[in-house]
C-alpha cells in the first residue's frame, strides 16, 4: 500500500526491466546508458539475472554493480548517483580506535557451462530511502566476444 505522502506514481510493474535481453558491448565498456528506475515506493528488491556467453568464448564471464540516486532527477552540481560499496571491519581490540574500510564494489559473475546460466541476487532492504536505480554491466570474461546479459527485478512494498 502506497501512502498519500507520494504524490507521484511508482511507474513500475512486476517484473521490472532493469537490463533488456541484449549482448554486453565489447571490449569489457561499461554500458553506457543504464535505465533508470525509479524505486521510492518499495521497502524491497530481488534481481534476477541471465548470462549467456558467447558461443565463441570458453571463459565468459560478467562485472555489474547497483547505483543508487536519493535525488528523483539530477541536481545541479552535486553527485547524483551513488555506488554499491563493501564494508570491512577493523580488527576490534580492548582500548583502541578501530580502522575500518569501505571502498566501492562491483560483482563478476563468471559462467560454469556453455548454456545460458541464471543467478539471484537479494532481496535488498530498501524501506524507501531510495529514488532512483540503476544496474550497470560489463563482459569482463571474453571481451572479444560479449555474452548476452538480462536483468529482472522484483519490488514490494509493505
């Protein structure tokens, strides 16, 4: 159920699209217009991907991260998209500072056989923090020969 305080619509139906069935580009290039999905309604994400490589590679494999934006269009001279990142924590010890790492993260997915190969990813806790997503992919395996790469999610609210 949607509150009132949204005044504008979700645009989204299950499944949502966030990769349409198409081969990766060449040369390992990140893709360079990733869909944008406005997300704000939901508490929750599950992705659903495809990889198939190419009948030409035996070593296929796919780099892709999340983008987040808390902004629902581009703002004028700030960062407006925001990089899925891994938090490692420091050592803990009695009477000291700890030093932990946070760095920005992305996620390869290498093929184990010739056929087209699913994996999921999720469910991710959003509890409406979020305006906008985007998934960005890359062949980092056989960057001669990009696989074909398709990406589904599933959204809920409360």
């Amino acid at each position: 159920m949607l509150p009132i305080a949204y005044p504008h619509p979700t645009g989204q139906a299950n499944p949502i699209t966030f990769r349409a069935a198409a081969a990766l580009a060449a040369q390992g290039a990140w893709d360079a217009s990733p869909t944008e999905i406005p997300i704000i309604a939901y508490d929750w994400l599950t992705l659903y991907f495809s990889y198939d490589e190419d009948a030409d590679a035996t070593d296929g494999a796919v780099d892709w991260y999340l983008e987040y934006s808390p902004y629902s269009i581009d703002q004028v001279g700030v960062q407006n998209w925001f990089q899925m990142t891994l938090y490692a924590a420091g050592v803990m010890a009695a009477g000291s500072d700890i030093q932990s790492n946070i760095q920005r993260e992305y996620i390869t997915y290498a093929a184990t056989d010739a056929a087209i190969e699913a994996f999921v990813y999720g469910p991710l806790q959003l509890e409406r923090t979020i305006e906008r997503i985007r998934l960005v992919a890359r062949e980092s395996g056989d960057t001669d020969n990009p696989g074909l790469f398709h990406v589904v999610g599933v959204a809920n609210g409360e």
